[in-house]
C-alpha cells in the first residue's frame, strides 16, 4: 500500500440560473468528501498547442479507500487546483482502493 499523505476533497458540478437566466456550475464538495486522505503521483505532463495559445497537461493519479458515489462527472480539488476525473478503477472489484485518474490543463 502507498502512503496516502496528501488530502483531496471530491467535487460535483452544482448548477443554479442567475437573475439573467444563464445556467451558472460551482463546483462544491460532495457529502463526506472533504480532506480525504489520498496518495498522489504525478502521471504525465505534455505541452500542446491550441487555439493560439501553449497548453499544459498534467496527468495524474490518485489512491484513496474505497467508496461509492465517485463517478467521471465529478472533479478532484489537489493543493488548490481542480483536476478532471477521467476514470475509475476499483482494483479488480475488491473493496479496498480506488485509483482515480484525472488532469489538469493549465491555459499558457
């Protein structure tokens, strides 16, 4: 077992209309997701070139004890940056781990 010495919180998208009827979405944590232990490693990281502008990717991939309600909707807050949850993998179905893969794409 890795050391899971970082802490996480999980996100999903609320969205409310504002007084000018645009859908606006928060991301806010789910119930009982909040500082969750979690090992961290960074994965990969790319630069890529779109829309005129130099982007940066960050891939990374998170161990935390296993639960229910995490799904690829939703968003990982890691030392203030919010990463996209690209899959989940329960570890061959036992209910110890979950490994969850995600980035992040910081616009240059």
């Amino acid at each position: 077992m890795k050391l899971r010495d970082k802490k996480i919180s999980i996100l999903h998208g609320v969205t409310t209309v504002d007084s000018e009827g645009f859908q606006i979405t928060t991301w806010e944590p789910i119930p009982g997701g909040e500082n969750l232990w979690a090992y961290y490693r960074q994965a990969k990281a790319s630069e890529f070139f779109q829309a005129a502008a130099v982007n940066y990717k960050v891939e990374a991939l998170f161990e935390i004890a296993w639960r229910t309600g995490i799904d690829t909707t939703m968003r990982i807050l890691f030392r203030g940056q919010q990463y996209e949850i690209t899959r989940i993998d329960d570890f061959e179905g036992y209910k110890d781990t979950l490994l969850i893969y995600a980035y992040r794409v910081t616009q240059g």
